[in-house]
C-alpha cells in the first residue's frame, strides 16, 4: 500500500545540482512495485516497508503485506538492535551537558559493576562500553537481558561477573554487553532508569509518543516461518523485562522518521547539538568487516560506517526473532531509509530494498544490475533459510513416550530453570520467562522458543532421575 506523504524535488534537498537527486512520481509508483514483487517472488507471508526520510521528515512509505494485519504509520514493532543508537546518542547528550564523563572509568559512576578479577574496570570508560572497545562480555548476562530475564538488579550484576569472557585486546568486538552496561553506569549516578531518561531528553523533545521500552499490547508480532512456508510461530517473544537498553525499544514508522530527521538535521533542539553529534556521526573506533553489501570501515558513538556503492551511509540494523529492521542515512546527501520485515527468512529484503531506495534517488547508473544481483542474494538465503526451518510436524506430541520427561529442571549455576509441560497436546518448554515447543528433528530434541532454539539432551542419573543438557548447560529434574 502506498502513501506518499509530501513531494519533494532536488532543490529542496539542500543539492547543488537538480540531477542530484530525483523522486518523481514514476519513481515512487516503482518503489512500491520493487517491494511488492520481492515479497511475491519470494512467496512471503510477512509485512515489508520501505519509508524515505528527509531534512523536512517522512517523504514517503510503502507497505505491502500478506497479512490481515493492519499495518500503517503508527504501527508498534521491536527494533531491536538500533536501540543502541539511541541509549548512546543519550549518553552523548549527557555528555555535551557534562551530566556524565564518557571518558570516565565505569568504576567512577559504580564500582559494584563490574567485579571480575579478570576484567580491568579502572581502566574501561563508558565510551569504550558503548563503543564495542572494552575487551569482555558475558554470555549469562547477554543470555539473561535479551531472552530469559531476572529477578533483579543483584542477579543481573553477578550475571555480568559469572564466566567473564575478556578479549586478548580491546579492539572492535561488537555485543550486547557494553550499552546496558553503560546506562547501568549512568543511571547509578543521575538516579533515574535509562528508559526515563531516553523519554525526557530525547522522545518527549521529539515528539516520539509511541516510542517505548514497555511492551505494547498491540505490538506487531514477528512471524516464525515453517519448512512449508507457512507460519510456525507468532509473536514478540520478549517481556518488560528483556527490553534492553541495547535492544529494548518498540516504535513506529511516525517516530523514526522524527528520530532520523532529527540526525539527519544533526539537530535535537539542545544548545550542545553540534558537540553531541559531533560524538554520534564521526568515526570513533576503526572496524574492517563486511555485512551483506555494506563495507563497514568505522562505529561512532552508535552507528556503523559503511560503504555502499561509493557512498558513505551510517547505518544500526536491529534483528530479533523474525523483525528485521534497516534504519541508515547519508549524512551528505541529507537523505535517510527506514525499511523492515516481520518474517524470519526475509531477514535481508530490508537491506535489499534500502539499497534500491537510495540507488533510485541518487539515479545511480547500476540501479537495475545491483537490484538484480542483490535479489538473487536474498532468493538464495531465503530458499537456503527454508531448508532448515522447523516443521509443525516435528512438534513432539503428549503421546506417553516422553511425558517421563516432565517436570521442572535446576541448573546449579544461576542459569534460571526449565520446565517442561504439556499444553494442547503438545511437549512445550519454558525457560526463565520464554516458552516454546519441543521438536524432534531427525531423532533429535530441540526447544524452538521463537527467538532462539537450543539442542536438548537426556540422560538418567543415579537416582532415577533425568538429567537434562540446554547445550551446554546441565540441568536436574527435580
């Protein structure tokens, strides 16, 4: 469904020359046209958008969808990972007021943090936390924020210290860990929760009412695709509790245009903007890796450099379950796209109608050819995607082989415990808050909780008694 918002023509970009840049009427029908045929080709059950974003805001937004969902503007979805462009362009704010240091040791704001012999704290800045610069992480930490939850901020902290994983440097090592640490760090000293924070000094300014850290009772749901192409499973697959400060935030087509306007403005409506941006758009660490057809030479405070047909984009994708969402602008050409997909498989069809976005704007010679190469891109990763989808038919049912198996499961390492069930018929499992169904693939077990599927192994102990492996983690009935 199309919905053009405002035309604009070249000049009033702010371009040089009229040829610059174009979205004629043509143009815009073929946007649309492009978006629909990816989703048909492809056999997609999703909801896709492509949405372009100027210095004046939204220009326009194409959504197509094989769903009865209805999907408009103000649309709640998760973004996911492009939450860390916002809690560190937070951090910048905060910095540009001298509220916090970023170059201040996290030992300074708490030095109940971070408690690993291993990990050096004196020597680790917020900048470097929210940089990917700080050398250790934690896979029960990581684990417990985006997937299982917490009891409380205790259990989160020593979740942090449990099995610290330190880098032989503090070179560019990309994760979770370093933003929610940093708003940890901040939020000790200013006494108010990140979340708040974000909403006071950027969102209310902004006019970003819908965007928020609380789980929306009508979020648009992410769809786990079946081997068959149908949907297996449905739904955001997150609590209050997991929403993240690196990857916790649901918004709207409405608010990131603002949110982006207002970076390709470099403009907040604060009296220390240029300081602030000055931290958020220029390179602050060198990274060298490519993702996709992007060329990534560089992260600033929160955004990816990249590299994408001779220009320069910044970039801060954000994927969880089956969302994917593709946020980027050129801070030159002042031009900005917001794309997404609700749908497993069609993981890179953001990122494929992006790149046509711009290349149609900037009436770039090879627009067509890379359309084409890139479209056989995503073919082949969604037929390749569909290969190793769960099928319904592997759902175990509650038939008496396996009902021995049910009960409750205690990990003795603070991992949080397991459960398994029967519900419809079916062998469902929990673990921490998530829940989902246990397959057998190919005599196999596998607990498929929507976000993430785990391996799943059984053995008797002594007592009679099963024991259960989650990977690598061992657990014991109880």
């Amino acid at each position: 469904m199309k919905r053009l918002l405002y035309r604009i023509v070249a000049l009033s970009l702010g371009f040089a020359s009229p040829l610059a840049f174009s979205t004629d009427a043509a143009q815009v029908s073929d946007m649309e046209q492009v978006l629909k045929n990816l989703v048909e080709e492809n056999q997609l059950i999703g909801t896709q958008f492509v949405a372009i974003v100027n210095e004046e805001g939204l220009v326009s937004f194409d959504e197509f969808s094989q769903e009865t969902l209805h999907f408009d503007e103000n649309s709640q979805f998760l973004i996911a990972s492009h939450t860390k462009a916002m809690t560190s362009t937070l951090a910048a704010l905060l910095h540009a007021n001298e509220e916090i240091d970023l170059n201040k040791p996290v030992v300074g704001y708490n030095k109940n943090l971070i408690t690993n012999h291993k990990v050096d704290a004196q020597s680790i800045t917020l900048k470097q936390l929210l940089t990917h610069t700080s050398g250790f992480t934690s896979i029960q930490h990581s684990f417990k924020t985006a997937y299982l939850g917490y009891a409380d901020q205790a259990e989160l902290v020593n979740a942090l210290n449990f099995k610290t994983l330190v880098a032989p440097n503090k070179g560019f090592r990309y994760s979770n860990t370093g933003p929610i640490v940093a708003a940890m760090a901040f939020e000790s000293t200013l006494g108010k929760p990140w979340q708040n924070l974000l909403n006071e000094r950027i969102f209310s300014p902004l006019g970003m009412t819908n965007t928020t850290h609380e789980v929306p009772d009508k979020i648009f749901p992410s769809i786990v695709t079946a081997n068959n192409g149908t949907r297996f499973l449905q739904g955001h697959f997150k609590t209050n509790q997991t929403m993240h400060a690196s990857g916790g935030l649901t918004s709207t087509v409405a608010d990131l245009s603002r949110w982006l306007q207002a970076n390709i403005k470099q403009s907040l409506g604060n009296e220390k903007d240029s300081k602030l941006f000055e931290l958020m758009h220029s390179k602050q660490v060198e990274q060298d890796r490519q993702y996709f057809t992007y060329q990534r030479t560089g992260y600033t405070l929160g955004w990816d450099v990249a590299q994408y047909n001779a220009e320069t984009l910044l970039t801060r994708f954000g994927t969880y379950a089956g969302y994917s969402i593709h946020v980027s602008f050129m801070p030159e050409k002042k031009i900005g796209v917001i794309s997404f997909t609700n749908q497993d498989i069609a993981f890179l069809l953001p990122h494929v109608i992006a790149n046509y976005a711009y290349n149609t704007m900037l009436s770039k010679d090879n627009t067509q050819s890379l359309l084409a190469e890139e479209s056989q891109r995503l073919q082949q990763f969604i037929d390749k995607q569909r290969l190793s989808a769960p099928s319904p038919s592997q759902i175990v049912p509650a038939d008496g082989k396996v009902n021995s198996l049910i009960g409750s499961y205690i990990n003795t390492q603070n991992w949080p415990q397991m459960t398994i069930y029967v519900e419809d018929n079916q062998i469902k499992v929990s673990w921490g808050v998530l829940e989902g169904v246990l397959l057998n693939v190919d005599g196999e077990y596998v607990a498929h909780f929507g976000s993430i599927s785990r391996p799943i192994t059984t053995s008797m102990n002594d007592d009679g008694k099963f024991m259960l492996t989650n990977g690598s983690l061992v657990y014991q009935q109880q």
